[in-house]
C-alpha cells in the first residue's frame, strides 16, 4: 500500500503542479491578451484622434472656403447695388440739371460764370463752345464774355454750361455741367458712406 500511497501522493504533486504551470500560463496568456487589447486600444485611440483631426480640418477648410464664397457674393452684391443706386442718382441729378439749363435763372448762371471766367483768363480770341439751346443766346454769350471770342454750337453740350478752347494758348477749360456731374461722381463714389 505503501507505494499506492507515494504513487498518488508523486500524483497529486504532479498535478499540483500541472495545475500551477497551468495557472502560470493561464495568467500570462491573460495578461498578453490584457497587453495586447491595451496596445489596440491606444492604436485605436489614435486612428480615431488622427481621423477626428483630419475631419475637423477638411470641415474648417470646407468652412472657410464657403464663408469667403459668400462674402465675396455679398461684396459683389453690394458693390451692385452701390453702382445702382449711385447710377440712379446721377441720372435724377442729369435730368433735374437738364431741367435747370431750360430756366432764366440757368441763363443768368452761364452769363455770370462766363463773363467771370473772361475775367479771370488772359486770352486772345478763343472759341466757347455751348449746347444748342444756349447757342440761340450767342449775343449775349459774347457780350458777357466781353472781347473776341467765337461761340460754336457743340451738339455734344446737352446738360448747359461752356467749354473754352484756345488753341494758341494751349487752353482748353471745361465747364459743363456734365463735366461737373462725372467729377463729383467720382468724388462721390471715393467718399461716400458706401465706402465705410
């Protein structure tokens, strides 16, 4: 009986420690498995977070490239309707400066502003050029300039005012009121509250 007894005792530790290498293996293979689960976790971690950051930047550049699309259409836009609107508003001033040029006060204007200019200017028989409507009043176009001119009709002079051409002289001086309407436009357009 004796060697049933060391045969199962040399058994039992046999077993134990089969049992405890099997333990040891189980462990560690649970441990590579908790190791491994951990390494492909952080590499997901990271795919995601590199996806994420590769996402939100295609979004941001998407973002920026539509925010300038329509602030670029809402500057055209605007700059459309500032033309308009500034379009429409010298067109009104024409049409009322057209109006002005058929008054008695237009004509006293142009007589004071030509006998002022005649005044100011040394010239030697220069030519005035003014619209057909004031060319009917030569006499006294050239009574208000006071010494040799020659009046010509300028068919382009729809507005009023007069041109002064001395070609002697160099001169050419240019008072017509839609010379003075493309001036102040243009100062208009520089400094107007659309500018802002």
């Amino acid at each position: 009986m004796e060697q049933q007894e060391k045969l199962s005792k040399f058994k039992n530790a046999v077993f134990r420690e089969v049992d405890a290498k099997t333990e040891q293996i189980r462990r560690e293979a649970e441990e590579k498995k908790e190791e491994e689960i951990r390494k492909i976790k952080e590499q997901l971690n990271l795919d995601a977070s590199e996806e994420i950051r590769t996402k939100t930047e295609q979004i941001r550049q998407k973002f920026s490239q539509e925010t300038a699309k329509c602030s670029l259409d809402a500057k055209r836009n605007l700059l459309a309707k500032r033309s308009e609107l500034t379009q429409k508003l010298f067109d009104e001033t024409a049409k009322r400066l057209a109006a002005f040029s058929k008054t008695e006060e237009y004509q006293a204007l142009l007589l004071k502003k030509i006998t002022s200019f005649s005044a100011s200017v040394n010239v030697s028989a220069p030519e005035l050029l003014v619209g057909a409507a004031d060319y009917e009043k030569k006499d006294a176009i050239e009574k208000a300039f006071g010494h040799d001119c020659t009046v010509t009709c300028d068919q382009t002079i729809t507005l009023g005012g007069f041109i002064v051409r001395d070609t002697q002289n160099g001169l050419f001086y240019d008072e017509t009121f839609a010379q003075k309407l493309a001036d102040q436009k243009s100062y208009f357009i520089e400094h107007s509250i659309f500018n802002d």
